[in-house]
C-alpha cells in the first residue's frame, strides 16, 4: 500500500501507525505531570501490555499494524547521511542551545545508541543530566542543577499517535500542535512523509512549520467529500483556512466541502474526536454536553481560488444526517446517565477505534456505554485499558489510520 487513502472514519481499516509506549513514560514524575500534559503516571510494564493487545486486536482484524519508531528508523538506515541531521534537530528543538550541551549530547547518544531504532527511541525517552558524563563545565547552570534534571524532554504523548499528523483523503497534514511539548513530536513524521518510500510523495496539506495550531484529533473524514475539522482549544481557525486553501487548490482531492465546529474551550473537548465519533455508516458515539445546538461554518471553495463560508446553528444531529446522506443516530457516553457519563467520558467512553461499519475498538473499563453499543448493534473489541486510560486518550486517539477500503 503506496502512499495514504483515508477517505472516512468507518471503511475497513487496513493500515495504521501506532507508537507502543516507552521509556518516556519513566521521565514522567509528580513535578513535570502538568508541563507533560499528563494527570497521572502510567505504570509502563502494564501499558505496553496493554498496549500490545490492543495491537494483537487489530492484526486479528486483517489489519497492518506499523510503528511510528520503525518507520523513522527504517528512514535512517536507509538515508545514513539523515542521522546527524535528524540528531541535530532533534537536539536543538529539544531546546538545546550551546555548543558544549550539543557536542555532550550528540557525543552520549552516538556513543550509547549506536542501533538507529535504539536512538530513535532514546530521542522520544528524553535525556536527563545524570546519564550524561560528569564535566567540569565550569558553568553556574551545572553547579546548581539537580543531577535529575531534565536536560531533553520526554515525549509521554506520543502513544497517542492521531494527533501529530493526520490523513486527509490521499493527503497528510503534518501538524503544529498546541503545546511545546507535543510540537517537537511531529519532527518523525516530517522525516518519514519525507523520505520513507511508503509515503514519500504524499500531498501535505499543512506542515510542521506554519503558523498556527492543529491537531490531529479535531480531523475527522465524514466522507469523500466532506472533511470535519473541530476548532477546539488546540486547533485555530487560521489553520483551517489555510488546510482549505491547500485542499481545495490541489487537483487530486475530491474534497469539496469542510465543516469547521466550533466546541467548548476545556479540556472535556479537547479534541472534536472527543465530541463525537462515527461508529457506523449511520451512528455516532457523542459526549453528551454537545446536544445542543451548535455552530458550524462550511467552507466551500468559491471558484476563485478562495474560499465562501456558510455560518449555521443547528443541533449535531441535523448536521451530521445531512452530510452523511441518511439519518444519523447519536449515542451518548454512559447511556445518558450523568454520572456514568462524567466517569467514562474522562475515560474516552466515545473515543473508539472503528475498524469496519459496526466494529470499534473500545476501552474495557467504559462498560456503561460499551453495553449501550451492543444496544445498538455494534460490534465491541475491548481491549483493557487501566493504565493506557491515565494519558486521557481513547483507542482513536492511540492510531493514527494510513488506509481504510472505501465504502
């Protein structure tokens, strides 16, 4: 499979890009939670199990499950001279800006990480100051810094692999993310849409360096046709304009209209994908603080080159029956119970996997609102979920599709 097709949120899934979780998890302490973006500490041993069958899952599926850290390290075995460049970067955006920190650095992982996957992994663990050599620096800096310190960061989000790029149709938005943190974890997608020969040459709707923020889990494709893009507390609405711009001037896409929604700033909809999901050609899984009517903007190319936007306030369901073609049914997280609800949303209780028409991939512990899904007909793979849950991120959010089977 050459390239990316990812024309809806509901077609057989047949590939998709996960990252198993590291050695990034053990950087995170009570201290950097917050500046990491996390609530509370994975324990890794149990993550990475989980993690391993919630991939298990999706192979037993048919589908090919590819990480995030062997694609960048088949890059770079591949393309030797890429090493030091990646390397480079990595450490400069890694907020590194002496030339002794950068040579004591690139010296430690050159001569520790010799395996290109080993070094790859070390560059989303993150370094800190007591695994690197002891030098008489001479520098205030090193006199009063704890032996603990983080000297690079960690990159704990990165299992959630929707967010730092997305698919869209047969091309691919390689995002700016909302925090620092997160930011420096599109650099290996950037390398791999680059360079790797299963996606180089795959249109880039939006790239790591433009201006303003996007993420992966405000991009959801309804259809062919029709892209919905949530703007949230980590996507701007310049970044739609500009995808647009790019999407509607590129020959090859079919996409002709964007539906940009406008959702709550918190961290209750963090994402559009935490707002609803489709489960099924006519269902969606919905938080249930979203019933109400809403505002959405279509965007529509004007002729021109530009861009006309129609305004509209309607409930979620109107929208979403009339550009799916039929009916929709929207099923809430927890069945409608507040505080089964409130529970499971924080859980991502409608952040599910959908791995054909009918079939998702589900947390275990959200059984309220499992058990309303084999209500309704769906099909639940339920994978468990204790640790892997504390990151606050759902099985949609942990893949990232590169090719679904048209409808």
């Amino acid at each position: 499979m050459q390239g990316v097709n990812v024309k809806s949120e509901i077609g057989n899934l047949k590939k998709v890009i996960l990252h198993r979780p590291g050695d990034e998890l053990l950087n995170l302490t009570p201290n950097t939670l917050e500046e990491l973006l996390f609530d509370d500490i994975p324990f890794l041993p149990v993550a990475q199990e989980e993690h391993d069958a919630f991939a298990k899952i999706l192979r037993d599926e048919g589908v090919e499950v590819v990480y995030l850290e062997d694609l960048m390290a088949e890059v770079l075995d591949a393309k030797p001279e890429l090493r030091r460049q990646f390397l480079d970067q990595w450490i400069y955006e890694a907020g590194i800006r002496t030339d002794m920190y950068h040579d004591i650095i690139t010296d430690y992982i050159e001569s520790n990480y010799p395996n290109t996957k080993d070094m790859v992994m070390k560059t989303m663990a993150g370094i800190n100051l007591q695994e690197l050599p002891q030098k008489d620096t001479h520098l205030l800096v090193d006199m009063v810094s704890d032996r603990c310190k983080l000297v690079c960061a960690p990159m704990p989000n990165l299992y959630f692999t929707r967010d730092p790029f997305a698919m869209i149709g047969n091309g691919v938005s390689i995002n700016r993310m909302y925090s620092q943190t997160r930011n420096r974890e599109t650099i290996y997608g950037d390398y791999i849409f680059k360079n790797h020969p299963d996606f180089v040459g795959t249109p880039e709707y939006y790239s790591r360096n433009d201006t303003f923020h996007i993420e992966g889990g405000d991009i959801l494709n309804i259809n062919e046709h029709v892209l919905a893009i949530g703007i949230s507390q980590r996507t701007e609405p310049d970044a739609i304009d500009h995808i647009a711009h790019n999407i509607f001037n590129d020959e090859t896409s079919p996409i002709d209209t964007i539906l940009a929604f406008n959702i709550p700033v918190s961290r209750a909809f963090m994402h559009l994908d935490t707002v609803f999901t489709q489960i099924d050609r006519d269902k969606f899984t919905i938080h249930p603080g979203i019933m109400g009517p809403l505002t959405v903007f279509e965007i529509t190319p004007d002729g021109n080159g530009g861009t006309k936007i129609r305004e509209r306030n309607e409930d979620l369901e109107s929208v979403l029956s009339e550009y799916v073609g039929e009916k929709v049914t929207l099923i809430p997280c927890g069945g409608g119970d507040r505080i089964a609800a409130e529970r499971e949303q924080w859980n991502d209780g409608s952040n599910t996997l959908c791995v054909r028409p009918g079939t998702v991939v589900v947390y275990q512990r959200n059984n309220v609102t499992n058990d309303v899904l084999y209500k309704n007909g769906i099909n639940c793979l339920v994978m468990p979920s204790a640790e892997l849950s504390r990151g606050r991120g759902g099985p949609r959010c942990m893949s990232m599709p590169a090719w679904r089977e048209a409808l």
